[in-house]
C-alpha cells in the first residue's frame, strides 16, 4: 500500500528561497523516492508566514480530511520576531506556545500517523539590515528548542535536533537572507532529515 507523507510547516518547509523552486521536502521526496519508488506520496501543507497557531488551525482542516501515515512538522520562527532592541515579545507568550504546540501535537497525534518535529535552525543576526523593525534572535530560538523537545518527549513523538549542528556551519553559504535557507541549505535539510527517518526506521 502506498504511504502518504504531509509535512506542516512555515516558509522555510515550504520551500521559499530555494532557487530551483523545490525546497527541503520536495528535495525529501526525491530521495525517498529514490530509494523506495512507488511506495510514497508527498503532501506539503506549510504556508509562509505562518505561526504555531496557524499550523494547528491548519492541521485541524487539512490533516484531519486526509489518511497519513508520517506528518512532518518544521513551525515555530515565526513566534519569534521582536522589535529590535526590545524584550518584548510580539505575538505569543511562553505560555500561549506550550498551549498551542500541545493542541497541535494531539491532533496529529489523533490521525495514527507518525509524527516527526523538526527543532529550529539558527538565524544569521547580522543579517538583519538597520531598517529592519521585526528581527529574531538566537538565544530565542535555542529557548524556544527546549520548549518544543519538552513537549515532544512528553508525548513520545520524534524530536529531530539540528540545531548545535547548523550554529557550527558557515551559515553565509547556506542561507538566502537572516532565516531562509538557500538551495544549498534545503539540500542539507532533505538529507539530514531523510538520514534521521532511516535511522529510527520510520521509512
């Protein structure tokens, strides 16, 4: 029987910046493909812009209507952005976050399917030019990591940690602007994440 693999997501899962219009799932399917041919298809549900809210309003009306059999999840930058110079955080509180990747994880957790969270990737800081108003930083995505792996392992659902791993690589040749990757950078992604699912023999 064919398998059915979705992935929820922002920008950076749907693939925007990468310059041969693919991005790191499309890339994920190629490989799989490759390797398994005829026994998957590839639903990507990821919009740019969205936040952790949005991914769970998301999954409620798309996952739920379909039949997976693994759900790749890659949210979370987006409740990051700050004004600069500010400690104020502008859309959700620790709290809201833990409440919404809760929520999140037991609809998906509800389909049967697999479940696989991918942490977040460091931003390049000096990358945010003097005008820019809304910028992230990485002592947030770090936090916000410890948050999501939290959670995850309280569920018992997959945590794929990338994060020591990128903050060591030279980031200028693998990213598009201060958060996107290059195709390059969703190159690395698709084989770190295609490496992870063989490992834990999730495919």
């Amino acid at each position: 029987m064919v398998k059915n693999i979705g992935m929820i997501g922002d920008s950076i899962a749907h693939g925007y910046y990468d310059e041969h219009d693919m991005g790191f799932f499309a890339r994920l399917a190629k490989l799989i493909l490759e390797n398994h041919p005829g026994d998957y298809v590839f639903n990507n549900m990821a919009q740019s812009g969205d936040n952790i809210a949005d991914a769970t309003n998301r999954a409620i009306y798309e996952v739920l209507s379909r039949q997976f059999d693994l759900i790749i999840v890659n949210i979370g930058i987006n409740d990051l952005r700050r004004r600069k110079n500010s400690d104020l955080q502008l859309d959700f509180s620790e709290g809201a976050r833990i409440m919404y990747w809760n929520k999140l994880l037991d609809v998906l957790i509800k389909t049967g399917a697999k479940v696989v969270v991918m942490d977040l990737i460091p931003v390049i800081e000096n990358r945010y030019t003097e005008q820019a108003s809304l910028v992230r930083y990485n002592s947030d995505v770090e936090r916000y990591n410890e948050i999501i792996k939290a959670v995850c392992q309280n569920r018992g659902v997959f945590f794929f940690a990338r994060y020591d791993a990128w903050k060591c690589r030279n980031l200028d040749a693998l990213y598009k602007d201060a958060t996107h990757p290059n195709a390059i950078g969703h190159q690395v992604i698709a084989e770190e994440i295609y490496r992870f699912l063989c490992e834990k023999q999730i495919i």
